[in-house]
C-alpha cells in the first residue's frame, strides 16, 4: 500500500442546535492510504455523512485532529444535482469553473472523460434527457474532472433502482481503478460495501465510533459484480452483519 | 394532409385520438368568439331599443365612435403613450428594486429577520393611502404617478421573489460549497438561474398591480392619461369617453401581461427548462 494520505485521530463532532446538542461523532480514528478503496457502513443517521462532511472541510471537528494529503477532495452525493439549466457540457465543467481552474486543457480533460466512459454523445444535451445511472455517472465526471485524489461517495446509488445500482457500481468502480483514485464510499449495503473496498470500516450507532475494521481480500476477479461471486464473500457478509447487529 | 404525413406511425385510434382534441381546441376558441359578439351584441340592441339608457349605458358603436374621435383629435396616442410610460417605468423599477432587495435579504438572513415585521405591514399597507405625501414628496405630476405604480408591486415583489431564492434546497447549495464555490458563486450560478421561472411568475403578477398603481395615481393627479380620461369623463358625464377608456386600458393591460408571459417562455426555452 502507498503513503497514509487520510488520518483521523480521536476525531469528535457535536452539532449544537436551539433545542439541545447532539454528539455525532466520538473519538474516531482511522487512515486511509494512498490507492485504497474504502467502505464505511454503519446504521443510518450514525454519523457516516458527519465524518465525510469533516474529510470534505465543510465541517470542523469539535476535538481531535484531522489530516488530509493532496487538495481539495471530490465529493459525490447521494443525488446527481446536474443543474437543469446546463448541459451535460456545463455541468461536468461547473467544479471547474468554481474553482477557477477552466482552461483548454482542463476542459479538454473533463470532455476526454466523458469519451471514455460512453457519455460524449449526450455533451450537448440536458440532464433531463438522461437516465438515473447516467446521470450520476455525469456527476462522478463532474467530480473527476476537478481532478482530486481523494473521492468522498456518499451513498451515491441509494437513489437508483437495484439493477441500475449493480451495473453502476462495477462501472464506478472500474472508472476509479483506471483514473488510480483513492475512495472512501459511504453505504448502509454491505454487499456494496464488501463488493467494491478493500477495507471496510464499521461504525457503531450514533455517536459514530469504529467498531470494527476489515480488510477485504477476495479470490475472485477485480470487479465487484464478479467479486459477489467469491467463496470468502458470505464470511465476511456473515461478520460485518453480525456487527452491525449488535447492540452499540 | 401535411399533419398525417408528418406522423405515419400513429395508428387509426391514435389519430382519432388526436383530432377529438383538436375539435375541442377549435370548440373552445369558437365560443370564446362568439361570446364576445353575442355580448357586444346584445349591448348593442338593448341600447338601440332603450332598454338600457344609451347615455349612462353607452353602447358598443358610441363607444368605438368616442375612440374614433380621440384618434382624429389627435389625442388617443398621447393619453396611451403616458400611461404606458408610467406604467412601463413603474413597473421597471419595481421589479429591479424589488429583486435588488429581495438579494440583499437572501445574502443576509440576520438582516432578513430584522426587516421581516416591517415588509409584512408594508404589505399589508394600502399603498394607495400614500397618495398625498407621494404628491407633496415628488410633485403633482407623472412622477408620482410613477412612484405609486412602483410601490405597489414593489413589496409583493420582494416577497415572491425572496421566497423563490430560498426555495432552492440546500442540498444544490451544498453541492456547490464541496466544489468550493463563494457565497457569490452560488448564488450567480445556482440560485438566480434556478429561481428565474419563480422570478418571471412574480412579475405576471407585479405588472397587474403595476396598472393597478398607475390608473390610481392618475386619478389622484394627472393631466394626461387613461386614467385621467376615465376621471373626467366620470365628471362630464361622457360614459362613452369613460367605457372607450377602460376598453384601451384592458387590451393594453392584457398586451403586457402577454409580452411578459411570451418573455417567460422565451427564456425559460433558452435556459432549457
Ligand atoms: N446540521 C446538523 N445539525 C444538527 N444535527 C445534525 C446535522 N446533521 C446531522 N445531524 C444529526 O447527526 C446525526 C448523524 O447524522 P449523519 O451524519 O447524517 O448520519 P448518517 O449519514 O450516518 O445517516 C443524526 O442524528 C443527525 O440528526
Ligand atoms: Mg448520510
């Protein structure tokens, strides 16, 4: 494994709002290395989306410390958010544009990824015009085309349908393999999660602590949908689930 | 024929389907018509045969004859001509103010929660019983007249538009933030364009009240104008003057309201929306 670019250490977040605080997340701590693919499970409203808000510098940690390698991280959210009033076009250079960063060989970048993964024909059309897994795919190009190292996904196929989610997955996957990107996936689907990391963390209820860490290592080949398949795949399903099933 | 060749592909049924719909489309345009005439006509004979009294009722040809007379005396232009002016330059002004403000407010909630009890009784205000000191403040002329078209769509219009920006769910905003936009980035490149159709409903309605606005301010001061026509033809008892007047001023409202709507679709079309 490359050098450690992710590393949270003993991490805590409380929101504090008009009617009482809520703690979401307790003495946390973890690393993410250079590469690597991972998974966060943990039950919902634990603190999944809290700590990626934290990797993403939208939110400050109340205590602990925090470390992140590289720039700015790509962040993909659990829906698309294409702005209908863009093109396919417009949308994936919006990060971009943000960010000053547009020129003719960024462009060229962003429009050379929408090539290869099977999107150019729809360059000038609008989000409308396209289906759920197509459009987050656009959204994951978006993402890509501001070229960080480090990808936050956060539940990014809850919203589809089951077979759009497979087949979106091992896509996904693949794109990130390929562009060598480092990722931290968010998921209450342990198969996904199982499928797709090489590292799967699972958090605790909330307040978000880690409870267990599992290092992923199938004999089967590097695609998720095939990595279902894998003999070892019902061990580890069998152990995360147990875990996740006991009380906090 | 061309329309059948245009769609080879529906079937029998379909194209049934299809021309039921268009009857009732022509049904419908038909008796739209028809009701204007069967009224104009009915206006017409009940004041030929005395049932109404012609001089305080008019009457269709009376009053296309008081039009005729404004056109050749030369004055029908200049009294439309002001009060589209007013009407235009009030309505104008009100919408840009009002979504300057309504700006201001979205970019900052504190001020926003500090104005919001004096826009709810501004709003609540008959602007119309600001007349006076609109007419001591600005003069006995078109621009108070204008001030007065201005101030009535003008709280509505921050209101509207003010609800449109904040309508824009946080998530879209959220997005922008983990691109790293400014406060000014996503408010240019997502919130505006986003509430733009809320933005263009807001002024079909601020340009009726608009009207409402300036026809009021001429009947408290005004030289020239429809609403002034309206006025003193009340005053000479000229009720053929006075319904020719309220005719011009319905088609001209309506031709606004129209150029507004046609503008909406135009820009929403461009927007790909
Ligand atoms: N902005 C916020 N203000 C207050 N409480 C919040 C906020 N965001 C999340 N929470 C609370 O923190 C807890 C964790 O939320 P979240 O991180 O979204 O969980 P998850 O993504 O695991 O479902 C939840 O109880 C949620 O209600
Ligand atoms: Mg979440």
């Amino acid at each position: 494994m490359g050098k450690t670019i992710v590393e949270a250490k003993d991490i805590c977040l409380t929101y504090h709002e008009i009617n009482g605080e809520t703690q979401a997340v307790d003495h946390l701590s973890f690393s993410v290395a250079k590469g690597e693919f991972v998974s966060i499970v943990g039950p919902s409203g634990c603190g999944k989306t809290s700590v990626l808000s934290m990797l993403a510098g939208l939110l400050e940690p109340s205590a602990g410390e925090l470390h992140l390698e590289g720039g700015r991280p790509g962040y993909m959210l659990q829906r698309d958010h294409l702005l209908d009033w863009r093109t396919i076009e417009g949308n994936i250079l919006l990060g971009l544009q943000v960010q000053g960063r547009l020129n003719a060989q960024t462009r060229e970048n962003a429009l050379s990824l929408l090539k290869t993964y099977g999107l150019y024909d729809f360059v000038h059309s609008y989000p409308r015009q396209l289906s759920g897994g197509m459009r987050q795919k656009v959204a994951l190009i978006r993402t890509l085309a501001c070229s960080p190292d480090l990808l936050l996904l956060d539940e990014p196929f809850s919203a589809l349908d089951y077979q759009t989610r497979l087949t979106l997955a091992d896509e996904i996957h693949a794109i990130l393999r390929k562009e060598g990107k480092t990722a931290i996936l968010v998921t209450h689907d342990i198969a996904e999660a199982i499928s797709m990391s090489d590292r799967v963390l699972v958090f605790s209820g909330r307040p978000a602590r880690l409870k267990g860490e599992h290092a992923i290592h199938l004999t089967a080949p590097d695609s998720p949908l095939k990595r279902r398949n894998a003999p070892e795949f019902k061990e580890y399903f069998d152990t995360i689930w147990k875990e996740l099933d006991k009380n906090v | 024929m061309s329309e059948e060749k245009k769609v080879p592909a529906y079937s029998q049924e379909h194209r049934a389907y299809l021309n039921s719909l268009r009857r009732k489309d022509r049904f419908v345009t038909a008796m739209r018509y028809l009701l204007l005439v069967a009224c104009l006509l009915i206006w017409e004979v009940a004041a030929r045969l005395n049932w109404i009294d012609p001089f305080i009722g008019s009457s269709p040809a009376r009053l296309t004859a008081a039009i005729l007379r404004l056109y050749q005396s030369g004055e029908l232009w200049l009294h439309i001509g002001i009060t589209l002016y007013e009407t235009v330059v009030g309505f104008l002004l009100g919408t840009l103010l009002g979504t300057l403000v309504a700006i201001l407010l979205w970019w900052s909630p504190t001020l926003s929660r500090i104005l919001d009890p004096y826009l709810v009784i501004l709003n609540a205000l008959p602007k119309i019983a600001l007349g006076p000191i609109l007419i001591v403040w600005f003069g006995a002329g078109v621009e108070s007249i204008i001030v007065m078209g201005l101030l009535i769509s003008l709280v509505v219009t921050i209101m509207s538009v003010l609800a449109g920006f904040n309508a824009i769910t946080g998530e879209k905003q959220l997005l922008m933030r983990t691109l790293g936009a400014s406060k000014l980035q996503i408010f240019t490149m997502v919130v505006l364009p986003a509430s733009v159709p809320t933005i263009m409903n807001a002024l079909k309605i601020s340009v009726g009240m608009s009207w409402v606005g300036v026809i009021v301010g001429e009947y408290l001061v005004s030289k020239a104008g429809l609403g002034y026509l309206i006025v003193y033809g009340g005053q000479v008892f000229n009720l053929d003057l006075v319904m020719a007047s309220i005719v011009i001023l319905c088609l001209l409202a309506a031709i606004m309201y129209y150029a507004v709507a046609y503008l909406e679709k135009g820009i929403c079309q461009r927007m790909g929306i």
